[in-house]
C-alpha cells in the first residue's frame, strides 16, 4: 500500500512538501532520483523522468492515477498555519 507523507516545512522553512510511503516494502518511493516533492506538478514531472522503473505505459497511467486518488485536493492549504 502506498500512503501519503505531508512533510510539512521540515525540510526548507516555509516550503511545504510531501513524499510517498510503501507499506509492502516499507520504504519510501522514489521517481526520477527524488524522494520529495514540492508540489504535484513537480511530482508529476520526477515520475514521468523515471524512465528505468521497466514497466509498461499503462501500468504508469494507473499507478499515476491511483497516487492523484491518493494525494490531498487541499494540500498545502492546511499546512498554512503550524503555529508559529
């Protein structure tokens, strides 16, 4: 099972970001040499970059289809106020 990470700002102060979780090989995913993301966009382009994952294009449409099911339609919005 893939799971949704909100890193939140820990990783550059004010600058959300997120990562992926599987739970089957319990380590976190990654695309295109990254493991962290700023945004979906950004995501999107480190996993169509990811050219040596040697499956095929429609288990990518899937597996991509399936993190958009995954990932916040409000993310970063609730990460605006941390209390600081």
């Amino acid at each position: 099972m893939i799971r949704f990470v909100d890193l939140g700002d820990q990783l550059l102060y004010g600058e959300p970001h997120f990562t992926w979780f599987d739970t089957v090989f319990d380590e976190f995913v990654e695309y295109g040499d990254d493991q962290t993301w700023d945004s979906w966009d950004d995501f999107e382009h480190s996993f169509h970059a990811d050219d040596g994952s040697g499956q095929d294009l429609e288990f990518d449409a899937k597996m991509l289809a399936r993190l958009k099911q995954l990932f916040p339609k409000d993310w970063p919005a609730k990460n605006k106020d941390r209390g600081r």
